[in-house]
C-alpha cells in the first residue's frame, strides 16, 4: 500500500512595481494585495507553500512569487 501524498504546484507573481512609490512604505498596500490573492486561491483549494522575492530594484521587493499547493 502506497501512503505517500501526492500534492499539486502552482505559480503566481505578484507585481509590488505598480503599487511602488520610491521612499514610501508600501507594507500594507503589499500585505493587502497578497491577502487578496492568498484568500482567492485557498477558496479553490489551494494552499501557500513558499514566497519568493524574484526582482530587488533599488532596495525595493519589486515582484514576490507565491507558490502554492494542494493535495490530489
């Protein structure tokens, strides 16, 4: 008998470059956009398993990738 799960993986990237103003805080602007995303995807059935800064621009987080995954 096999006991082993066997999971799904999906990609998003979230883009902070729109919302970015240079020298402002943008941490609830960024908190609320992958709160967004999180709770759309965990409705499909999907769960996060890592994020990923993927692009610094002058000391900034420009893009974050999320990844997540479910159980088939």
């Amino acid at each position: 008998m096999n006991n082993q799960e066997n999971f799904q993986y999906q990609t998003k990237v979230i883009e902070t470059n729109k919302i970015k103003l240079k020298g402002e805080d943008i941490s609830s602007v960024i908190a609320e956009a992958l709160e967004t995303e999180l709770n759309k995807m965990s409705e499909k059935g999907w769960r996060l398993f890592s994020i990923t800064p993927s692009l610094l621009t002058e000391g900034a987080i420009r893009k974050l990738i999320l990844c997540f995954e479910k159980r088939v």
